[in-house]
C-alpha cells in the first residue's frame, strides 16, 4: 500500500506538471479527479465493481496517468454525443490499436477510417443475407440440441454438479466458428484438443489485453518477453496457428472445386470468394482479423450472457418456471397431458414465429444484458478538444469510456430497483417488449458503431435458452451462492457456474 501511495503521488505530482507546463486553457470545466490509473491496477480483481462505486459518486469523473485522463461516464446525453452526434471525433486511436492488436489486429473492432468502413460494408451485406441467417439458424439448433445431450447425461446421474458457463462457452465457440470459419470445431464433445488449446489461449489472451490498458510497463515487457507479456506471446501464436491452418485449408479447397466452394455459406468462404474477385483487397492476416473479431463478438458476448442468465434464473425460480412456460405456448408444446417432445421434435418448433412470440424470454435475456452487459466498458480516443453535453472539457488525447456495467446499476436511469432483476421492466401492458434508448441500455452500443450482429445474437441466445429451459430446470449446487467476475473485455464469470440439472418433465425424456 506504501509503495502505491508514493506511486499515485508520483502519478499526480507528474499530472500537475504536466497541465502547468498546458496551461489552464481558460480554466476549462474538467471533470473531478477520482483517483490514478494505480488505484485501477490494485483493484483490477474487481474493476467493474469499482468502476460502479466511483459512477455512484460522479456521473462523469477522470483516473490520472501520466500522459493523459482516462475519462468515465454514465450520462446518456454524453454517450449519445460520443457515440452518434460527435462521432467524427472518438473512436479507436492509436494507443487502444495498440493494446489490442496482437489479438485483434485490424479488425473491425480496432480501427477507424477505411478499414472500418470497408469491414462494416461487407459485414453489413453478410449480416443482411437470408443466407447467413438461415444457415446460422440451422447451426444454432444442431448445437443446441448437441449442448442438451449432454446436459441430459448429467442430469442422469444426478449426484454431480454440470459446469454450465464451460458447456455454454465451448458450445457458443462451435457454433460461432462453424459460421464465421466453416469448420467444426469440436470443442463441445472435447473431440478436437487443438480447438480446446485455441479456446484456453483465447481467454488468456482477452484478460491480458485489458490488463495493458492499466500496466504502465507492458511495452517494456513485452519486448524482454517477460512476465505476463510472455504469456500473452505464447498465447497469440497458438490463436495465429491455429487459425492460419484454418485459412489454409479453406484456400485449398476453393482451388480443388471453385464451382462447389461457391456454395459455402461461412462467413470467411464468402470473404474468401470477394477476394477472388479482387486479389489486393486483402490478406490472409487481414482476413485472420476479420474473423477473430467476429468469433469474439459471438462466442464471449452469447455465452457470458447465457451464463449470468442461468445465474439469475437459478436465483428467481418463478422466473424460470415463467419462461419455460411462455417456451411451451410459442412452440405449441404446451399440453401437460401430452408426451413430452424429444430433442429433434422441439427443435423443428423452433421457427422464426415461434421465437418471435417469446415476449418475456427476449425481456429475461435484455434483463440479463442490462445488468451483466457483455463489453461492461468500452472505450474511444478523442482527437479533439470537446466539450460534452454535461458541461464538462476533454481535451484531445484523452481516453473517454462509456460504461454499460455502471449505468446498468444507476437508480437515476432504472429506478430505485436497478439492481433488482426484472425482465417486467421491458414489457407493455399487453406483454410486448418494449425497446429502451441505445444510449441508456448501452449493451449492443449505439450509433454509426452499434453492434451489427444484435438481431443474429438474440436469436442464438433464444434458441439455446429456449431448448434447455423446455427439457430441464436449473438450481445453484451450492445453495446462495454467488459468481464474481473474471477481468476481460468481455464479462466472464471467474469460475465455474456449477449447478443441478433436474429433468422439468418427469419423464426427462430425449430424443
């Protein structure tokens, strides 16, 4: 603790001379210091938490470093403004572009300008197709009911507790990669140990980089190849191998049956067939970005939000029981007098119009996003001196994030029971959903930036959460017991959601 005060002193003593040296640019209305990027560091176990506690005190407040303020809010009038109407003037910058790129690269999740607007076009274009989404459809529901085959098997034995976050995160990275890449992973049956190595390196990878963002020294590391760095290095080679001999592969079998390729559905064939068309507009390390951007965006985000959802679930029973029934009555599986359907039977009902009436299982899940948001902050550069709707300065350089975790919390947006779970919330008196501002239920960002696969995510999580909710009922193994947070930049529970699996129909039957 000594040795943090002297640094945080250190930090702050360099602050003032730093903004000496500027000078006061007419005493501009800068927002109120909450403390340095070290205070940050000590409570990295517990970011968000902490992140949430300083917002209840200032809506928008400053953490120091010693080349720039680190910029949090939770006003939607300034997230509007950053996301929307002064878009122009924040997004990735250089120094997030470096954190994250040996990860992501130039996807399209760290970069601005042209590469962005070229990767949205086609993404846009691939996420439009009825294409993408019936092929998608169909693998969601193979993989569901593959997920549910085996949480049938536990269910049978009974005495042991089902991990439910490891079967819903190497699931969710089946599906997702069966789109994005074409193949099948295997990660679910646990039949392909190069996909479970793949995966491990994934996670590691994802909390290293959130990690740089609060370690002044991570470039120093980085180029001795030391500490954490030199797991971070050991971690991108196994993601780039991997994915590499993935791209290879496709390569060759475009070049053994151009006339059958065409008709692949993937994301990376359909990638890979625009490049046909055009050899120069990317390459395989462009496309490797590509790609990884988009696993990370449906596999992490789908799965967390299926975890804290079976979390919450398990502690508010009649909400399960709420939502399995509504699952009933939109499939027309409903009659209790009636054998209950096996797998491949229920998974036939689930058709675009079944999973459109599952009112009260969309408002569950927007629930579940509001109070456990897949990207809990997010972050963007400003290049511009600005000055925000709330009245306070930024300067240019400065690093503003939004924050969906904290305003999820925030009584002035949701009321004195924000933090009570209460997907009614979402619901009109006839028990439709209603949407509320992207810039209040930040979850799926907003703006020219806002998450183009919103739609795509729904429906996975719908079908998943539909087909396990039908056959089985969920409890905690460990009665009261609670779920932390693994600190990445997605929100990752930090350990296993071990729970009881009961058959909801007495017979437990599957096909």
């Amino acid at each position: 603790m000594d040795s943090l005060l002297a640094l945080s002193l250190l930090l702050l003593a360099l602050y003032l001379a730093r903004r000496a040296l500027l000078g006061n640019k007419g005493r501009k209305n800068y927002p109120p210091i909450a403390g340095t990027v070290l205070h940050q560091l000590l409570n990295f176990g517990r970011l968000v938490e902490y992140q949430t506690e300083l917002s209840r005190k200032h809506r928008t407040y400053r953490m120091l470093t010693p080349t720039c303020s680190y910029v949090y809010t939770v006003e939607p009038a300034n997230v509007e403004h950053i996301l929307r109407t002064n878009f122009a003037n924040y997004g990735k910058g250089a120094m997030t572009h470096d954190v994250l790129e040996d990860l992501l690269g130039d996807g399209i999740f760290n970069v601005d300008g042209a590469k962005w607007r070229h990767q949205r076009k086609a993404a846009s274009f691939e996420f439009s197709t009825r294409v993408l989404r019936e092929y998608s459809t169909g693998v969601f529901r193979d993989t569901a009911a593959e997920l549910a085959g085996i949480v049938a098997v536990a269910a049978a034995r009974g005495e042991r507790a089902v991990d439910m976050q490891d079967l819903l995160m190497r699931s969710t990275l089946d599906s997702i990669f069966q789109i994005g890449f074409g193949v099948r992973l295997g990660a679910l049956s646990g039949s392909n140990e190069e996909g479970a190595a793949f995966a491990r390196a994934f996670d590691d990878a994802s909390e290293q980089v959130l990690y740089r963002f609060f370690d002044l020294l991570w470039k120093a590391k980085r180029l001795l190849n030391v500490s954490s760095e030199a797991a971070m290095k050991r971690s991108v080679r196994t993601i780039n191998d991997f994915v590499y001999a993935v791209i290879d592969k496709k390569i060759e079998q475009m070049a053994r049956d151009q006339h059958e390729f065409a008709k692949k559905e993937d994301i990376l064939s359909r990638f890979l067939l625009e490049r046909e068309k055009d050899p120069g507009c990317f390459d395989n390390k462009y496309l490797r970005d590509i790609i990884l951007n988009f696993v990370i965006a449906g596999r992490d985000t789908s799965a967390g939000t299926l975890s804290w959802f079976l979390y919450v679930l398990c502690n508010n029973q009649h909400i399960q029981d709420k939502v399995a029934r509504e699952v009933r009555e939109a499939t027309g599986t409903g009659d209790s007098d009636a054998a209950p359907a096996g797998v491949q039977e229920f998974i036939e009902c689930l058709d675009e119009d079944a999973i459109s009436k599952m009112q009260y299982l969309h408002a569950a899940l927007t629930e579940t996003l509001r109070l456990y948001p897949a990207v809990p902050i997010d972050v963007k550069y400003c290049f511009s001196d600005d000055t925000l709707p709330d009245g306070h300065a930024i300067r240019k350089g400065d690093m503003v994030n939004y924050q969906p975790y904290p305003m999820g919390r925030m009584k002035f947006l949701w009321g004195d029971d924000a933090e009570e779970f209460r997907p009614e919330r979402w619901l009109d008196d006839d028990g439709a959903f209603v949407p509320e501002s992207p810039y209040k239920f930040t979850a799926f960002q907003a703006g020219p930036r806002i998450c183009l696969g919103k739609e795509f995510a729904y429906r996975q999580m719908k079908i998943f959460a539909a087909v396990l909710l039908y056959l089985f009922r969920f409890e905690m193994w460990e009665r009261n017991s609670t779920m932390g947070f693994r600190p990445m930049l997605t929100l990752k529970m930090d350990g296993p959601l071990n729970v009881r699996v009961l058959p909801r129909r007495p017979s437990g039957q599957l096909a």
